[in-house]
C-alpha cells in the first residue's frame, strides 16, 4: 500500500513535509493594497475559520460529544507527551517527531524523553474493539466518558476518531485544558494517505480541540485530508493551519465573562493574531 510504501520515504527526514500557501491565495499574487485594508479584509475571514474549526467549550463542562461554539476553546496547558503505538519504529518516531515539530513552533510545551503520555495516537486496523477494550478507563476519557458517549464515539466511521478529555484550567475562570488526549486512526482508510500529511493532521487535532466534520469551504487546510480527499488537500499544515495553532497558545484566555459583541474577545484577538501572522 501507498501508506506503508511512504513509511520509509518520511523516515529519511523531516523536509518531506512541505507547507501550502493561505487558504484562498495559493498560487494567485495579492493585490497591491495597503496594508490596514488588507488586514480589514483578511480578520473576518480568520474569524470565520476559527468559528468554524475550533471546538470551544461552554461555561459548564456537561457529558456530551456535542460540539459548541459558543465557549472558549481549551488548550494544553501540561506539557505534551504523545505515544505512538501500531506503526513500525521509522513511522511511529517521524510521526513523534513532526507534532514535536509542530508544537514547538506552536508554543506548546513538550514532555520530557521519558515522559508519562497523555496524547495517545494508536493506528489500527480495529479501531472499534480497540475503543471498547479502553472504555472502563477514567484516566483516558474524563468526566465525558459516558458508556453512550464512548458507544457513539466508537461507532463514528471517521479515519481519525479524536476524544478530549478537558477540564477546567487553572485558574479555572480562564477557560479549559486538556488532560489527555485519545486519537484512533482507522488503518484501512489510510491507503491513499501520506505520512507526512497523517503527521501534520494528527498535530493539527491533537493540539487544539477541532470540530468534527465542520464546514470548511474554500480554505486551504490540511483539516481537508479526509474530506476533500488526500490528492486535494496540502502536503501538510497550510500556513492558516499554522498561524491558528500559533494564535491559539500566543493569546491570554479571556474570563467567561467578558465578550466583544457576539464573539468572545479571545476569539478576536486569536483573528488578529493569525491574521498578522498571515500577512505581517
């Protein structure tokens, strides 16, 4: 298959994971305009891919898969130590090595060599009998992890299932924080899949909570990967995927209390701080 035949490609180096343009402007020059319009032009449309990606949790953590936007999108907030199980030594560490990547240049905290995980990444061939062998673990599924919801989450037909185990940050005012993280790639669906473009994706949902099947439109993001399909979307994380990773752990939480009219303020300076980083 294509998906192990790339195992040994990837392994030589990081560089074979390339980055794409913004979403919207590959490949097309942009307009000669100053750079307050293009920033006026350019805030509203990260705006709306914020809203449209980012799971943001709402002011009481209740049971349920259902995902709001209506909150505040949680982050890591504890060092990150992900575990690769499922995969040859060549794939499991280039994969390891690419979120390293990507966290790091996120902002995010990473574990130390011998860390105790808390990002769990498994790839298998049996996704379904893997879920129910975990379910009875409170560690690995939280406050969420409610036979039905686990039930629902097992029987989701999705090449990558994703659980968030969140829980108030700290100071619990400002929002919420992983504990864990459980990601499940469905090995029979990943045929056409790079590694290089697994890795980006397994980062891209593994560092922020990222709503499932949400409405993407034009933008050009690796979150596409198995929507549009493989041959259609990047290589890897476009530079919208990177500058929303970088914006979401480079903003301050705002208190649940404050807003900026219909938005929360965080959600706008998140905008900003992509957009800037978009087009600086």
């Amino acid at each position: 298959m294509r998906f192990q035949a790339l195992i040994l490609v990837a392994a030589v180096g990081l560089s074979a994971c390339t980055t794409t343009g913004p979403a919207g402007e590959s490949g097309r020059q942009l307009p000669q305009a100053s750079k307050a319009e293009r920033r006026d032009e350019l805030e509203p449309r990260t705006l709306k891919f914020i809203t449209e990606v980012a799971a943001q949790e709402p002011a009481f953590l209740v049971p349920q898969l259902h995902y709001r936007t209506n909150g505040l999108p949680p982050t890591w907030q504890d060092q990150v130590c992900a575990q690769v199980t499922g995969l040859p030594e060549p794939a499991d560490q280039f994969i390891l090595a690419r979120v390293a990547q990507i966290a790091r240049a996120a902002g995010v905290r990473l574990g130390s060599k011998h860390c105790s995980p808390n990002f769990y990444i498994f790839v298998t061939t049996r996704p379904r009998e893997l879920i129910e062998g975990m379910q009875e673990s409170f560690d690995l599924f939280g406050t969420r992890g409610r036979p039905y919801l686990i039930d629902q989450f097992s029987a989701t037909p999705r090449a990558v299932r994703v659980w968030y185990n969140v829980i108030p940050g700290r100071p619990a005012s400002l929002g919420y924080e992983f504990a864990r993280v459980l990601l499940i790639a469905d090995r029979t669906k990943l045929q056409a899949v790079s590694l290089g473009q697994l890795a980006d994706y397994i980062a891209m949902v593994g560092l922020a909570e990222i709503v499932p099947d949400a409405h993407l439109g034009d933008a050009r993001t690796i979150l596409k990967l198995f929507d549009a399909g493989p041959q259609v979307a990047p290589a890897g994380l476009s530079d919208w995927d990177q500058a929303f990773l970088k914006a979401l752990y480079s903003t301050l939480p705002e208190p649940f209390k404050q807003y900026c009219g219909v938005q929360r303020c965080e959600l706008v300076q998140i905008a900003q701080t992509m957009a800037s980083d978009i087009d600086p």
